[in-house]
C-alpha cells in the first residue's frame, strides 16, 4: 500500500464512529439503515461516515434497488488496512460491546423472517423456485457444470426439499444436503426416500459452520441459497474449506434484477448478484472461477457460477 493511501486510509478512519463501523462491517454485510438502527445515530450523519470509508477504500458499497449494502473491502490497498484496523478493536471495549449486540439482535431478526417464510412455505417450496425461471433448464445447467466428474461425496448446502439431491441420484455415490430449517429436512427425507435416494442423508446444519471435514467433498451445489445469505462471501469461504482438492462447487443464483418484492413476499436479502462480485469470492476462498452459465429469463435471468479447488493447497505448492 503505497503510503498517501496509508495516510488516507488512516484519516478516513480516525474517528470513533467509522471505526465502529468498520468493526461491524468486518461482521458482515449492512445496510445504512441497519448501522443506524446499531449506533443510534442519523441516516445522514452515517451515511457521511460510509462515504468517507468507502472514498478511502476501506469499505466496498453495492447498491441494490432501494437498498445499498456495506462491507469490508476486497480489493486494492484498503483490503489489508481495513481488516487489521477492524481486528484491533478490543472486542471488550464498552462501546462496542454494545454494537456487536445490537447486530446480534438485527440478525435474529433476519433469521426469525426467514425461518416464518420457509415454515409457511416448504410444502410448496418447488413451485415457488420455479416462478420465474423453469427449473428444468437450472437443473440441465447444474448438471453441466458437474459434467465428466467422477463424484464420490456430494454437498447441497441449503438443501431445501432435497430436488438437487435427488438430481444426482446417478451422479454421486454418496451426498449430504445441509439446511437449517427441520421442516424442509422433513420434506427432504421423504423425498428422497420416496425417490429410492438410499446414498443420501439431510442433516440440520449451518452454511457457515458445515459438520464436514476439511478437504472432504468432491463436489458442492448452493442452488438459490446466497440471496438469503447476511454473508455470501462467508458462506462460499466454509465450502471452500470442506472442498477436496481439484473439487467443484456451483452456485445457483439470479442475476442482478429490481423485483424489490422478492424482500417483502420471499424474503430475499439480495436481489441477484453480478459475475464480477461471485468470481471475487470465488478468489477470496481460494478458488479458480469457471466460465459461468447463464440462462436468461423474464423478468429474472438465472446463473450456474462454477470454481474449482486448486490441486494443491498455497501452503503445499510453496514448500514443493
């Protein structure tokens, strides 16, 4: 980092306010009204704030229909500086104590949200997924992505009602869907069973805590998980680590798109995502991007984004 940078950086953060809110941006993705809500301060005065942090490169911003979302940023000379002013903050301090729970509390929030909408609706979860882009043509795509691999253990983080788990039925020896909701791993179990899917199991879990070891998984699908995701980023960094060398995960998503109804009626956090913030995740948790798949639609278009595990590990190829 060149050292006007450094010094700019540092300005940008020389004030109680902007640091505490690149500590809670370093926590995940938030929006100006959620940062209000934390600090108890005016959406004018912190929306100053963001714009001198995200001037500095030390934050990124995305705007997204009527919302714009805050985080650390990814790229350029604020990427290292950001993130080690973010972990110098002494978790104890009082002050932000108090921040982090209130973040707390705006995440069970969400949660809560998500959990009423997917209990309302898992017993018609299919035909809601199918709204807008026939789910065949998804299906065809995913399968693509996973062409000419040999597939001994498969992940669906997000399982849902366990169709994607299904799909592979003769493409994978063994596969675990992952989901936090018991009432779709109900759905799903009897799914599969029905389906004659015996080399599968559902577990309850968390796309941020996954119950696998590292480097076990041959192949992961997140079929339309990531637009619900507080942290997309963190999600696609916890398969990466579970993701056997010269492995492939895909990522099911919608392109960017102004259906803001999707918050309030379907619950989406994001509403689709673009090819250059997915292979930066992709890149950030160590992987290789692949040409992505598109299948475009009216009024949404659907991407298949796929990336593959490097053969050997940074640690690995240095010391050979």
């Amino acid at each position: 980092m060149h050292t006007d940078e450094l010094l700019a950086g540092l300005r940008a953060a020389g004030e109680p306010t902007r640091l505490r809110l690149l500590a809670l941006c370093a926590r995940g993705e938030l929006t100006v009204s959620e940062l209000t809500q934390i600090l108890g301060q005016s959406q004018p005065r912190i929306s100053r704030h963001l714009k001198l942090l995200c001037d500095a490169g030390l934050l990124d911003r995305f705007p997204e229909g009527t919302w714009a979302f805050y985080r650390l940023a990814e790229k350029g000379g604020g990427l290292d500086l950001s993130r080690a002013l973010a972990r110098l903050m002494a978790e104890d301090d009082p002050v932000l104590a108090q921040d982090i729970d209130r973040l707390a509390g705006i995440k069970r929030a969400r949660q809560n949200r998500a959990e009423e909408y997917f209990r309302a609706n898992a017993a018609h979860w299919n035909e809601i997924r199918s709204l807008h882009v026939p789910e065949a043509e998804v299906e065809r795509a995913l399968l693509t992505a996973f062409a000419n691999r040999s597939i001994r253990q498969f992940l669906d983080i997000g399982t849902g009602t366990g169709r994607i788990l299904e799909l592979f039925k003769g493409r994978a020896e063994r596969g675990t869907g992952i989901d936090l909701s018991r009432e779709m791993l109900a759905l799903a179990r009897a799914r599969l069973e029905q389906a004659g899917c015996a080399q599968f199991q559902v577990r309850h879990g968390d796309m941020y805590h996954l119950p696998m070891a590292p480097r076990s998984v041959d192949a992961i699908s997140i079929h339309q998980v990531l637009h619900y995701a507080d942290e997309p980023a963190a999600a696609i960094r916890e398969a990466a680590r579970v993701l056997a060398p010269g492995g492939r995960v895909a990522v099911v998503d919608f392109a960017p798109h102004r259906l803001e109804a999707l918050r309030d009626e379907h619950a989406h956090r994001r509403l689709g995502f673009t090819h250059e913030e997915v292979a930066a995740w992709f890149e950030s948790a160590g992987l290789k991007p692949a040409p992505p798949i598109v299948l475009a639609g009216n009024p949404l278009t659907v991407t298949v984004w796929p990336a593959d595990a490097p053969l050997q590990s940074a640690t690995e190829r240095s010391a050979a």
